[in-house]
C-alpha cells in the first residue's frame, strides 16, 4: 500500500490562491461582509494599514489569506499573517491593528464564528486533542500553523457563497470539519478548557456572559463568582489568565467599545455615550477613552469619521 503523500510547502500556498480569489470576487473593495447564505462565515478585506480596531472579538477562527494584522488583548500582543490563524474561544475585547495593506495588495481574511455547543458535542464524542506544551500559557486567545488540511475547508465555505442553494445542508458539514481540525490540532487544548463542561474556563465563560448582558451596571466580583460558581479568588486567578485582564479591565473595555460605538454609528455626544454604557462622571470616561483609543473623544471620532471606511474584526 503505498504511504500517504506528505505534505510540501507549496501546498498551504496552492490552496490559498483559489481563496484568495474568491475573497476579492465577492469583495471588490474595502469593507466586512457576513453572508446570510453561510450564517457565520466572515470575509474581511482592508486597502491601506489600519490602527486602533478596537471592539470584541467573538469566538472565532480567521485565517490572514494577504498582509498581516496584530491583535492587543490585556498586556498580550498576537501577530499573524498567511502562515497563522488565530483562534479565540471567549469574547475578548482587543485592539488590533492592519500592519501591511495597500490597493495593489489588500489585506484579507476570512473568518468562522465557533459554535460552543458544537466544540462542547465534539468532546463528547471523544475527539481527542494534543496535550498542552509544558511552558504553555493558558490566554484562550492564540495563533497556530495554517496548514491544507485548514485551508481547504475554509475554501470548499467560501465556494458556497456561489452556491446559496446547497449552503443550509453543505455549510454545517464543513463548519463542523474545520472545528475538529481546530480541536484535533495544537489549539485544541486552548479550546477544550473553555468548551468542556465543569471546566475553570468554562466556568470563567458564564462569568464573562454576565459581563457582556450587563456590562453597564454595577458588578461585583462576587456577583460574577456566584454566577460562575466559584470563589472570588479563583475567579480572578483563572479570569486573568484566560483573558489576560481582571474583571474590572474587561468591563471597562467592553463600556469603552461600546461607547466608541455609539459616538461613531449613533452620533451620540461623549457625555450622552458615557452615561449610556455606564460611567457618572464625563470626565473619568475622557481621562479613560484617552488612554485607551490615544487621543480623546471627540479628536478620536472625528479622525475615525475621516477615515474611507472603518472596518470590523476578523
């Protein structure tokens, strides 16, 4: 029987171009699509370097097909490009940044949004997963190797885009294949300790839930600990070493997103935006937008306002 062919590194690249082409087929110019014909899929593309992307990123997995981009969550930074996906299993609010893009050569990417149940139903079923590195962190936000056996099920999704037809029985199957290669390969542990059941990570994901409905009231860690049924402490430790923040910087970071978004979409005032997502005092929001986003509001708006197109994550 003849041995199964091993994998070259032209293959990654072969696969990518058909991908690639796709991408730029549907989008012709700078700007984020989520196809309703595959509910989940994200396609991403960006004509010149971007700063200063701040928002949540919702659990996911995208690939960089051109360019590159790094992405800021906590005091942790991540970079990745064609050779690397990047993989979140949480809601994590970050900052990121398109480093190498141009009209000639956008930056694009293309994204998959991560069924919790589906990983927590793969686990079940015994689909296995590489132990951790001894000297692994345990931030739930990561990047890993692309390789073919993940490019060619984010091409074979993509290619429904020109099928709408057959993409409600077909895009399952093949969402489903590239969250076992996700789970079967070296990210599998990050997302196994947040999608399998009794977990600390799982525990901590119910605890950053209640963050997200309420995050413009008034919570305290012991009210988020019950919620994830545990102690205090332990709910800080495992927060902060799944997030890279405390509780508290979560929550900032989700009010100050928000209100960003509001300023931006609604053309809400600074003042009417703080109140809206939770801080008594405009001036602590000023003091805290500036240091979060580098310039104050208004300065900030009105540069993002000025800008061809703001654009999303993946």
């Amino acid at each position: 029987m003849p041995a199964p062919p091993v994998e070259t590194a032209t293959q990654p690249d072969t696969l990518r171009r058909p991908l690639i082409d796709r991408v730029l087929r549907h989008l012709p110019a700078s700007g984020m699509v989520s196809p309703s014909s595959v509910p989940g899929l994200m396609l991403l593309r960006q004509d010149q370097p971007e700063d200063t992307i701040c928002g949540v990123y919702q659990p996911c997995v995208a690939l960089v097909l051109q360019g590159r981009k790094q992405v800021s969550f906590g005091p942790r930074t991540l970079h990745y490009d064609a050779q690397h996906f990047f993989v979140t299993p949480l809601d994590l609010p970050s900052v990121a940044t398109i480093l190498d893009a141009s009209p000639q050569r956008p930056f694009l990417s293309v994204g998959m949004l991560l069924d919790l149940r589906l990983l927590t139903s793969m686990i079940l079923e015994g689909v296995a997963s590489p132990p951790p590195p001894d000297d692994a962190d345990r931030h739930a936000m990561c990047t890993g190797r692309v390789d073919a056996a993940l490019l060619g099920p984010f091409d074979r999704l993509v290619a429904l885009l020109d099928e709408p037809a057959h993409a409600p029985a077909l895009a399952p199957l093949v969402q489903r294949e590239i969250t076992y290669r996700l789970l079967s390969g070296e990210a599998g542990w990050r997302l196994r300790q947040i999608a399998a059941v009794g977990s600390q990570g799982h525990q901590v994901s119910r605890a950053i839930a209640l963050l997200r409905e309420r995050f413009g009231e008034p919570l305290r860690i012991e009210d988020l600990a019950r919620t994830a049924h545990m102690s205090t402490s332990g709910l800080h430790h495992h927060f902060k070493a799944l997030t890279g923040m405390s509780p508290l910087q979560y929550q900032k970071q989700l009010r100050l997103s928000e209100a960003r978004r509001l300023m931006l979409a609604e053309r809400l005032d600074a003042a009417t935006a703080a109140f809206r997502v939770g801080y008594e005092s405009p001036s602590q929001f000023s003091r805290e937008y500036s240091r979060q986003f580098g310039a104050p509001p208004v300065r900030d708006i009105a540069r993002l306002r000025s800008l061809p197109q703001a654009s999303d994550n993946p």
